[in-house]
C-alpha cells in the first residue's frame, strides 16, 4: 500500500500531461523484488533484492516488467526512499521518453513519475537508468484507462523466485504406443539462445527427464534423471527399498541424488554442446521382471559421431514401459528471467519392437503462467520440427492446450541397440 503521499521535487524532460482522469479500476501495485531485473547482470550481489531495488550509482540498468491489456493514459507513480542523509536523482525511462526525479527522504514516500500514453497493449518495462546516489524503490502504482482490463504481473511474494524465472513450457507427444521400450528426439538449440540457466529437455517420461543445459559461462552438460517412487524433496528422506539404484554410468559421467523437486537419482556429463549443431538423445525403459524398471540414456554428440551412454538407472516398485513423452524448456536461474530463450525439437520416434513416428504434440504450461503472474511461453512447429520460446517477455504466444501437427518425413533412426555401450 501507499505509504505517504509527500510531494518531492519534479523534474520532468518530456512533455507529460497533467489532465484529470478517470480511472476505471483501482491502482494496482507492483513491488519490485519479484517483477525486477537488473540488465546485463554479472556479478552476486544484484540490486532486486527480496523486498524492494537498491539502485546505487554503479548499478546495471534495472527494468520492471508488467503486461496491460488495455490502451489509454497510464499514470505511473513509485515509493521509494533514500539511503543516505543527501538528495539523489533518479533517471527514468520509458518506452522513448525519460524523466527525472530527486528522492529526498529516509522514508518511503510516493512520487509521480507521469503520465503516458499507451497506444498498444502487451508487456512494457520501465528502466531505472541512473541515479547519483543510493535509492531504495519498493514498488510501482500503475493507474489510469490502459489499467481497465487488468495487469499482469506477481503480486504474491511466495511466487517471486518462480515468476523471476520465468515460466516454463512442455510439449506432451502422440501418439502413445503401448509396451514403448525406447524413446528417440533430437535438439537444436539456435544461435543465440543458449543462455545461462537454460534446460533444453528432449526426452521426458513418467518418472524422469534427459537433455542438455547451460550451468554457466564456461560449463554446459548432458543430464539424466529419474525421480524415486517416494515422494518428497528430500533426498534423505527416502527408504532404503524406494531410492533409485545406478546400475552403470558412462566415461566422465557424475552421478549423484537430488532434491528441491522431487528427489532421485542424478547423472550428468559435462560436455561443451554447441548451439545450432543438432544432438540425439535415446532413452530406454524396460521392467526388468522382478518389480523394477531400468531406465538407461545415450547421447548422441555430432563431434563425437557416436553414441555414449549417460547412465543406468534401476527404480524400485515400478512395472511399466516408457509413457506420457514430452520435452521441455524452462530458465532455472531467476536473475535470467528477462531473456528470451528458443529450443527445437525434431525426428521423434519411439520403439515397440518396431519405430512409429511422433507426429502430433500439446502445448502446456506451468504454475506461473496458469496463475496469470506471466505468460511469456509458446510453442508451435517449425519446418524441421516442433519448438518451445519462453522469458524475455514477448507477446506473440499461443494458447496453452493448443494441438501443433506435423508430418514428419525423416527416416527412422539407424541404431543398432546391441552394439549401444
């Protein structure tokens, strides 16, 4: 809520008008520390921080982000507050104009940025370009005509690290092929969309996951995962009789347990995959007659020319084969969640005893985007194949649930499973 209603001195460089409105829907408030990013971050210390901004002189660009679904006048105002005992200014900008504001007070107080005229609905973002010295921004006040429809941004600080990274977005595949013992997909990540904290999933089944990610600037991997049957998030917590059993793993493979989303076994190999260079990935799942199934993942790597095996798992109190294919792509890293990042997934199959072709995939999306807190993520199909977008906060989406088709005319894979390592 609005604290104080102080007038601070002003200094605008743009013509804004100061015209009476007539607001159809109540402000909404839009706190900083979950719909913030500070651009081009690079360093541990951000400036979003869990309640508010600090923005200080040395401070990257730092740009909140929020969607309307109206045109109209958009006044917008924000609490902020100093740090030090002197006066700072704050340079502003959006979309094409930039204003100028002197924060003077130890407490927060709101001030009027201006008022705007937004001529086309979608996501906008206002920057904190500058300021002399150390301010203290805990939230916008969006009012006016452009509000009418409503605002989409996170309001719920329980959501702030999740919407921060954006939400993430799968493709569920058909058809469905009972007794399914391996599952073929293929990758292409574009030039320019691998981005830190990126998982490019292509072979997701019931109880686990395989595909590549970005860890950092100088680290990229392959990883392998299977949930155990007990559910919890807690690695130790698991039965002796339910933990996931690794049977064999590949040449420089790590192996471990995880947790935080569910808990099982881990494997991943680093390896520096190349964006716009294709990848395989095949997966295997099998009872093996006595109350288990084995899952077992290959990788592909064009450089390489073979097929390495990741790893073996054995997950206890499971009788089943491959089921319920999917891929998908999210952003595990929150300060990354204002970039845009692109997969392709292509040449899927799957193997009963014989190969039948993928040729039909369902958009879904998660919990951050079916509460309304964001909704940049899409999908759809390619010329090679079918493809997921999210972060960044583009507009252009399709509805979640949306059936892409596609008639894929590749050749069925060549793999000899006898000879696989």
């Amino acid at each position: 809520m609005m604290r104080l209603l102080n007038v601070l001195c002003l200094i605008v460089l743009v013509n804004i008008s100061c015209q009476a409105q007539k607001f159809e829907k109540s402000p909404y408030l839009i706190l900083l520390a979950g719909n913030s990013f500070e651009i081009d971050y690079k360093h541990d210390n951000t400036a979003v921080k869990s309640n508010s901004v600090i923005i200080s002189p040395n401070t990257a660009k730092v740009s909140t982000y929020f969607k309307l679904k109206s045109t109209g006048n958009l006044v917008i105002k924000l609490t902020a507050k100093v740090l030090e005992v002197k006066p700072a200014e704050l340079t502003i900008g959006f979309g094409k104009e930039q204003v100028k504001l002197k924060i003077a007070n130890k407490d927060y107080q709101t001030v009027t940025i201006g008022n705007f005229m937004i001529s086309k609905e979608g996501y906008k973002h206002l920057d904190f370009l500058s300021t002399t010295g150390n301010v203290d921004i805990e939230s916008l006040i969006l009012e006016g005509t452009a509000t009418t429809d409503g605002v989409v941004y996170v309001s719920d600080k329980e959501d702030f690290y999740w919407t921060r990274r954006g939400p993430s977005c799968h493709m569920g595949y058909d058809p469905q092929v009972e007794n399914t013992t391996y599952f073929y997909n293929e990758i292409r990540v574009p030039k320019g969309q691998d981005i830190i904290g990126s998982f490019y999933m292509a072979n997701g089944f019931r109880e686990g996951y395989f595909g590549i990610q970005v860890n950092s600037p100088t680290e990229r991997c392959v990883l392998f995962s299977v949930w155990s049957p007990f559910e919890t998030d807690e690695p130790n917590e698991i039965p002796e009789d339910q933990k996931i059993v690794l049977l064999k793993k590949g040449k420089n493979v790590d192996t471990g347990e995880f947790g935080n989303e569910g808990s099982g076994g881990q494997s991943f190999l680093r390896f520096n995959w190349k964006a716009d260079e294709t990848y395989k990935f095949l997966l295997k799942g099998q009872p093996d007659g006595k109350g288990n199934t084995v899952y077992t993942a290959w990788f592909f790597a064009p450089e390489n020319n073979s097929w390495e095996l990741v790893a073996s798992f054995k997950r206890p109190k499971t009788n089943t084969y491959l089921n319920d294919f999917h891929s998908f792509l999210e952003n595990f890293n929150p300060n990354q969640g204002y970039l845009t990042r692109e997969v392709e997934f292509k040449n899927q199959w799957v193997y009963n005893g014989e190969w039948h072709k993928i040729n039909q995939a369902q958009l879904t999306v998660d919990a951050t985007y079916s509460k309304g807190n964001r909704i940049d993520a899409t999908g759809g199909t390619t010329r090679n194949g079918f493809f997921l977008k999210m972060g960044g906060f583009f507009d252009e989406v399709s509805q979640p649930n949306t059936i892409f088709n596609y008639n894929n005319t590749n050749s069925r894979p060549q793999i000899d499973f006898g000879k696989l390592p």
